[in-house]
C-alpha cells in the first residue's frame, strides 16, 4: 500500500485468469450518480495495462458504460464486469449504478463481491442513499474502503471530504475511517486552482509524484513532512487500536518506532475484517498519461488489504425441496455451486449469464442443473431442468474473452443457458442446489403498457419474458380486475430503460397507457327492480319478469342471492337463471362500469310463461332488474385503500407525513426502525400513490423506501366519485 514495489501490470488484449482463489479479489464499486465510478475503473484498467489508452480496449470500446441505452442517458444502467490482472491477482471490478431505479444492479455487484470501494465526490459529498448502503455492508461485515474523486473541482478539499467521510461512514469509532495518503498540489493555475499532481504516504512517508504521466517515488521535501506529520500520527493510532497485538499501543505509546512493515501488515488484516476503513484519494490522468493518480495505490490496496473468496462466507443452501445442505466452502474441487448475478441478451450469442462461483470449478459444455425459486410473485416461475452449457468468457467492454474454466471464487460469463435467471442457482446436475435470494427492492411504479400494432402484439410476451428474466427487480402482472398489462418498476428511469430495451433489443413497439385502480361499485340504501323482458312476435317467444331487493352488506361480502319466490312465482328450474343473470350484470357494473360488490341480492317475485320462458329470458330479466334498482338507489363508488409502510430518516418524518396527508392519507403510527430512522405507517388510496416511488424519493432525498399493501375497499368521496363519472361520460 504505497511501500511495496511496483507490481507488473497485465497485458491488454488477453482475459485475465486466476488458478486458485487466493488469487482472486472481487470488488465492487458503490456510489451516488456522477461520482466518478465508471471513470475510476478505466483508470484503473489503464494501470493495470488492460487497455491500450484511458478507457479504451483493442476494438476502440470503452470497459464500461458500452451499451447503447447507457451512451444516450450518459450514465450507468445497468452492472458491468471488468478484470484485471495486478501484482499476480486477478481482481473483478464490478462496477454499478448509481442511480436509485438501478439499486437491483447494485445489489447484484454486492453479492458478487467480497469487499467494496465506496466513490465519494470531492464536490458532492456523502449522501443519503450511499450512507444507507454503507450500513447494509456494515450489517454484513462486508470490508470497505474508500476512495474520494473530483479532486480536479474548484473548491475540492480533501481533509475535509475525510472528515466528512469519518462522519458518515465512522459510526461511533471515527478513527476508524483514516486516509493513507495525502494528495499533493501544482502550482496554482490562473483560476487559482492547484491541481492534483501526486500523492504522499503517510505510512511509508514518501512522495508519489504522477506529474510526468506515470508514477514515481521520490524522497519528500523537508517542506512536506510537517504537513502529514498530525495525520500520520493519527493514522498509526487508528491502525494499532485494530491490531491483534496488545502490547504494539503500549509500546507506541512508551515512544518505540513501530516498523512500518508491522503497521501495514496490521492494517491489511483490519482492513480484510472490515474494521478499518481507508480513505485515498484518486485524480484523473493527464492528457496521454499512463496512469490516472492514486490507481496504483488503489490497486496495491485490493490486492493487499480486500479479502480473497477464501475468507468469505457463502450464502446459505438448500435443495430444491426445501432441506437445508451445508453451506458451500470455496474449493475449486469441491461440489459446484455458483449463482446467477446477471443476465443479459445479446443479439448474436442468445442469452449469457454472469455467474459467481462459490464452490467447484464451471467448465465448457458440461452440463449443469439451474435452479430458480421464490420469483412467482414477479412473474417467474419455479423451475428446475438440466441444461448444458456452452462457453465461458471474460468480459470486457463488448468483447467476450474465452475461459478454459471458472474456480471457485471467480466470476465468468456463460453462454445458451436459455432457462438460467438473474438469481438462480446453478449446481451439479446429480446434487441440485438452490441458494438462499438475496434481498431485491419492491418494484413499485406502475406502468400499463399494450401492443403497439398486431405484429407487436405476436412478438410481446416473449419480449416481456426476457425482460424480467434479466431485471428480478421488475414485475409482469395481468391484471385480473382492470385487464392491464402492467410492468412494475422502481421508477422513472428504470421505466425508460424497460421501454428502450423492448423497442431496440426484442423489437417491440409498446404504448403506454393510463393506470388504472380497481374501483368496485356498492349500493348506498336498499332498492328495488322490477326486470322484464318480454317479447312474443315472430319466432319463438321469449317471456320472464322478476322483482328483487338490493341491499348493502358490510364491506368484504361480496355478492349474496337469496330466494325469496313464493307460489312458484318464479318455476324453480329458472332460479339459478336470475341469480346467473344479476351476477353477470353486477360484474358489469351498474352505475360506472365498475364491478358491483358488498350487496345482497333478493328475488322477491316474478312471472313465468309455459311455452316462451326459458334460461336466457329469465337471465335477462334478472339483469334488467338489477339496472332498474340501481337507477333509483345512491351508487358507491368504492376505490381500494392501501397500507404504506415508510421507512425514512428522523431528519423526514415531517415531510413525508405532511405529503401523505396531501394524498388523503391517514397516518396510523410511527416507531422507531433502528438509529436515526422511524417507519410511518399509514393508509392511503391507491389512486393517490400511483407515483409514489418517484415522489417519495424526492420528499427524502433518496434515503426513503416503502411498502404496500392491499387492505381493503371504501367509500370514494363523492366529488371525485363525481369527476370519474364524468370523464367516463366523456369517453363513452
């Protein structure tokens, strides 16, 4: 970490390959949109000798942000794989989205991983949102780092954006988010501005100057060492309080020089724990430089101070059936079991998977078992077959590097698993494995689409398959009452990015059409019908006549018939025939078109003719009567009440209270979800909360996240009630 000798970069134009997991570093990038991500890791690329220029690999590509939807957003969409090879490890840099609706991709890259760089703008800061991820990783013991770009930006302050840092990220132990270096500053331009154009060891106490365009270490200036002296002392207190070895703070503390090799072999071990947190700085290259500054101390830092798969964990495994299994130990000859954390389409090789392997070793051609459970409720279903494989690649930018095999630890792509899902598992095909899901954001923006043309309309469904199939955090529903197509997303953007992707790689045209909430309709008062239907010229007869008594019943009663004929009024063979009729008109609805709910429905009486009546007259009749009751009777108009539950910070209970009260809603408690957040639960109808997911995250500022759930029925006021029966009005 800055005293180490310079490793031998890789070679660009080769994939990058690892033979034991001790070799391997799985890293994930974690940070807000425009951060400085995606440009971090083509810096890093560009170190590592991965690409022959800044961000460019032998077909002129980029290593990330490569498909077409990313280059016309200009921001990342979706996760992307780059390898590469440093200091004799193959590192996997999994860089993600940082925008909110692509927070399932983002999840995707934590699973992967086994450590995390959290990007932090020098200009932007820390916000809400990266904090919320920082405690997840926290919750698990993911270690992390982080890394503070834009340096570049007028007013960029590193010693402050460390301090900042040790606030967010520190919890109740600041000094365990520490800087290792410290960046060193040109002279000032005419804006007044000092560029970046170096960095200094606190640890090592040397100076790595990247003026030139590449990296060189040089003897600091008796100027310099004042300057770092107060954070070097901080640093190695910070990095002894994490030390294994009791006796180093006494010794420290007594005025004995602790070897700089004890304080970095100390500080990879806390880092690997996850219980120390470096901070470094990173800069951008200069025009035709070979490497961006702070890259190879970033680099010297995940393969020295990340954890190797070796030390991670896998997730929990199961059958199919359901019988727990011992959990996977990642050992390249042990039983295979990897996991699907991506799947894409490609328009020339079918679908490709990006799989971690947590145990076992993945080889070409051999066949496998994929397992997918627990998705039905977003439109997958449960499946389990055998399928074989086809072959395994390296990613890089749009180029698939060809693999000979994939060990335990490492992360490949697949080709022609045409049933694997992002999610699913995949084990030996005579020992079949389902590994415990990993937590995926509710999808909960609707947006009702229909087939833009009859050929559209042909090609739909398949198109939609693959769509959900590749984004677990999408949801196809067929809605059973309003008869929409709806595709739930986690907002906006993820809206625009579903409709790209099915116009330009499944070629589907698609409109969107207005949501719609499932209003039902109930009677307000008892009513009374009288239906006849009656026609006796020409042809056979049709004769029935029948007189009911609506009533309402309590919400959730749904339809009841009662017979109440006398005489024989009505012949008993025709009964079940009103009772077909007014249930059929009740699930037309009386009054809006809605179905009618909550009543209780009584046949008083009737007439009947021996020759002309039949089944369908008196199903007629009843459905008749049914209309007539409902033209003298004040009509409900019920809407469906959802129970929210919001999860946000302290600092917004207000706001987000205050907003939900705008939409009708009625807040029915609030408690505390943990330090520094509260959950407000409340009631509000579904009409009101169609926006919902967009419209909190304003309200918090990225930080709130939601539930909801159906809860029942009620009464529409009856201006609105008023306004929808006019718009219908309109349309008929």
């Amino acid at each position: 970490m800055g005293d180490k000798a310079s490793a031998h970069p890789g070679a660009a134009g080769r994939a990058a390959t690892a033979d034991h997991p001790s070799s391997v570093r799985n890293v994930v990038l974690v940070g807000h949109s425009g951060s400085g991500k995606t440009t971090l890791v083509e810096a890093l690329a560009l170190t590592a000798g991965a690409v022959n220029r800044a961000g460019r690999v032998e077909d002129g590509g980029t290593v990330s942000d490569y498909d077409e939807i990313e280059h016309r957003q200009q921001r990342s969409v979706q996760l992307s794989l780059v390898p590469v090879e440093w200091a004799g490890c193959k590192i996997n840099i999994l860089d993600t989205p940082g925008y909110a609706d692509f927070v399932g991709e983002l999840r995707a890259g934590l699973r992967a991983a086994d450590a995390a760089l959290f990007v932090v703008s020098a200009s932007d800061g820390v916000d809400g949102a990266t904090r919320m991820v920082w405690d997840e990783c926290a919750a698990v013991g993911m270690p992390r780092a982080i890394v503070v770009t834009h340096l570049e930006a007028a007013r960029a302050d590193f010693a402050e954006m460390t301090r900042v840092c040790a606030e967010a990220f520190g919890g109740d132990d600041p000094d365990a988010v520490l800087p290792l270096y410290l960046p060193l500053h040109g002279p000032e331009g005419p804006d007044g501005h000092a560029p970046v154009t170096g960095l200094i060891g606190l640890l090592s106490q040397r100076v790595f100057d990247y003026a030139s365009g590449e990296r060189k270490e040089a003897e600091p200036g008796p100027e310099q060492l004042p300057l770092v002296e107060e954070a070097r002392n901080r640093l190695i207190e910070g990095i002894i309080a994490e030390s294994e070895d009791e006796t180093l703070m006494d010794r420290y503390l007594a005025g004995e020089e602790i070897d700089v090799k004890t304080l970095v072999d100390d500080l990879e071990r806390a880092v690997a724990r996850g219980t120390f947190h470096p901070v470094l700085a990173a800069a951008p290259a200069a025009e035709g430089a070979r490497q961006g500054i702070g890259t190879v101390e970033l680099l010297e830092l995940v393969t020295g101070g990340f954890p190797t798969p070796l030390e991670r964990t896998a997730p929990d495994v199961t059958t199919p059936q359901g019988s727990a299994r011992p959990t996977p130990v990642c050992a390249p000859d042990g039983p295979l079991v990897a996991e699907v954390i991506k799947t894409s389409s490609d328009p020339y090789v079918g679908r490709v998977s990006l799989v971690r392997v947590f145990s076992g070793t993945l080889h070409p051609d051999e066949t496998v078992h994929v397992s997918g459970h627990g998705m039905t409720d977003r439109g997958h279903e449960d499946h389990d077959v055998d399928e074989r494989i086809g072959a395994l690649s390296s990613p890089f930018g749009k180029q698939q590097r060809t693999l000979s095999s994939c060990i335990a630890g490492d992360i490949a792509c697949v080709a022609k698993l045409t049933r694997a899902e992002t999610g699913d598992t995949l084990s030996g095909k005579d020992d079949p494995l389902l590994m415990a899901p990993w937590d995926m954001p509710d999808p909960l923006l609707p947006l009702a689409i229909q087939a833009h043309s009859k050929a559209d309309e042909d090609k739909l469904s398949q198109g939609l398959a693959r769509l959900v199939a590749e984004d677990p955090t999408m949801r196809l529903e067929q809605n059973p009452h309003t008869h929409q197509l709806v595709l739930w997303c986690l907002g906006e953007a993820h809206k625009d990015v579903a409709l790209e992707r099915l116009r330009s790689r499944y070629g589907v045209q698609v409109d969107v059409v207005p949501y719609k909430v499932s209003l039902r309709e109930t009677f307000g008062d008892t009513a009374t019908g009288r239906g006849r239907h009656v026609k006796q010229s020409g042809g056979h007869g049709q004769y029935a006549i029948c007189e009911i008594e609506v009533a309402p019943l309590p919400p959730g009663s749904g339809i009841e018939f009662v017979d109440k004929v006398v005489g024989g009024a009505v012949p008993r063979q025709f009964i079940p025939s009103v009772e077909k009729g007014v249930r059929a008109q009740a699930a037309k609805g009386v009054a809006a078109g809605y179905p009618l709910v909550d009543v209780r429905i009584t046949l008083l009486d009737g007439k009947a003719h021996s020759v002309d009546s039949s089944d369908a007259a008196f199903q007629t009749a009843g459905a008749l009567a049914l209309r007539e009751a409902a033209a003298d009777a004040r009509i409900h108009l019920l809407e469906p009440v959802a129970e929210l539950q919001v999860l946000v910070p302290d600092d917004y209970v207000g706001p987000v209270m205050s907003d939900l009260s705008g939409r009708r809603g009625r807040v029915v408690g609030t408690e505390q979800a943990g330090p520094g957040r509260t959950l407000v639960r409340a009631e509000v109808p579904e009409i009101e909360i169609g926006r919902y997911a967009v419209d909190l995250r304003s309200v918090s500022h990225g930080t709130g996240r939601f539930d909801r759930s159906y809860a029942r029925h009620e009464p529409m006021p009856p201006q609105l009630a008023d306004k929808i029966r006019e718009s219908l009005e309109k349309t008929a």
